[in-house]
C-alpha cells in the first residue's frame, strides 16, 4: 500500500465519522467523492471487501436522494457516523500489519512527541490542558499533519496543519462572541473580533497576529502551484501549534 492511500484510509473515515451532516452530497471534495475514494482505496490495497460492499451500499442510497437535497437527512448522517467509525476501526485493524513505507525522520522534531499527536494524544507540542480543549476537526487536522511530517510529506502537512489553524480561529471567535462563525472566512472572522475588541477584551496586537498567520501562511499555502520543503512544514507546524496554545490561553484570561 502506497501512502496516499494510507492517508485517504485514515483522513476520509475519520470525516465521516465525525462531520457527515456537515458535507455536500454531490461534487468534489463532498460525500460520495469522499466515499468512493475510501472505497477505491479499500479495492486497490485488496482489503475489507465486506466494507466495500457497505460503501457500495450507501453510495447507491444518497444517490436516490432528489437533486434538490443538499446533504444527508439527521437519522441517515447519524448511521453514516456510526458506519464510518466501525470502518475506521476495522481499518486500523488491517493496516497495522501492513508495511506503508520506512519512517526515517528528518525533521528536527522528537519523534516520540510527535508521534503522540499523530495518535491523537497531548505531547510537548499540545499539552494536556489544551488539548482537551481543542475541538475534534483541530485535533484531527494537527494528527493528520504529524503524520505527514513523520512521513516527509511536506505539502501536505503544511495545508491540513493550516487548515487546523483556522479551525482554531473558529473556536475562538465562537467563544469570544457566542455566535456561530457560519460561511465566514478567517479575515471576516478577525475583522469582527476587532469591530468589538475592546468590548470582548482582546488586544488589537494579538488580532494582527492571528491575520498574519492568515495572510502570510494561510492564504499562501492555497496557491495552487505552492509546494513546500519539509524545513518549511516544520517551521508552518510549529507556528500552528504556537497559534493555537496562544489562542486558549486568550480563552482563559
């Protein structure tokens, strides 16, 4: 098994499993494609052919769904959860006897620390407290980024690693305000917070912070002809993770 696939394996079940009722049907980068491209990977490394079958199965439901439909009923999304999770599990199972490729680490990180986070538990990088803190896509996309970086995958782990960054920026404005951040982007976000800092208690210092983490690197990282080298994705990765233990700290005080 290749490592793309490994990473389709781990990252699409773990959507699934936790923002169903959250995602398109129809389209890239929604449902079905997410769907199919667990199911193909699944065909190609010759695993699970019951899963499959349960894919197929569900595949062929949402697309009974009227045109008009944009996403999964409340009693569907809920089932899907649960199948995704079981999936993810028997998943896990399979791929732990599996070789994916040799790890030889050439990061500068401590490997075991970050390991941690690729398991999904508090490190030197995330303490405990904060980390119980985080919401389940943060702690999902700064594993997902640790597996990268432990893979040498750089571009990758810079994108998911950002996009964990404004996951974070969603947490906080949410709580700051008691709004939810809806559609809006992370420059919309932050220009709200600034709107209403002074009734919020939020320094304008620590605003233009966060906009510089979303102009500079953000933004940035979405250009479609971007590629990183892994000295970037560490100094990216660890600029995140201070971002981010910055930003509950804020929510502390």
């Amino acid at each position: 098994m290749n490592v793309i696939d490994a990473y389709i394996l781990g990252s699409y079940t773990e959507a699934l499993a936790i923002i169903p009722e959250r995602l398109g049907i129809r389209g890239e980068k929604r449902l079905t494609w997410a769907l199919k491209e667990v199911r193909d990977a699944l065909e190609r490394a010759d695993l699970l052919p019951k899963t499959i079958n349960e894919i197929d199965e569900w595949m062929k439901k949402i697309e009974k769904y009227p045109k008009t439909e944009k996403r999964l009923s409340g009693q569907d999304a809920s089932a899907l959860e649960k199948d995704a999770e079981t999936w993810r599990s028997e998943i896990k199972s399979e791929l732990e006897d599996i070789r994916i490729v040799k790890v030889e680490l050439q990061t500068g990180l401590n490997p075991d620390e970050l390991t941690k986070v690729a398991n999904g538990v508090p490190s030197e990088f995330i303490c405990q407290g904060t980390w119980e803190r985080l919401s389940n896509i943060e702690k999902s996309d700064l594993s997902d980024a640790s597996k990268c970086l432990l893979l040498g995958t750089a571009t990758p782990s810079v994108m998911v690693a950002l996009r964990g960054a404004e996951a974070c920026i969603r947490s906080f404005y949410r709580q700051k305000t008691g709004n939810e951040p809806g559609k809006k982007v992370w420059r919309q976000l932050t220009n709200e917070l600034k709107n209403q800092a002074e009734a919020l208690s939020i320094e304008g210092t620590f605003l233009n912070y966060l906009d510089y983490i979303g102009d500079a690197k953000r933004n940035f990282a979405q250009h479609p002809n971007k590629i990183y080298s892994l000295r970037e994705a560490v100094m990216i990765f660890m600029q995140v993770v201070g971002m981010i233990e910055d930003v509950y700290e804020k929510l502390e005080s």
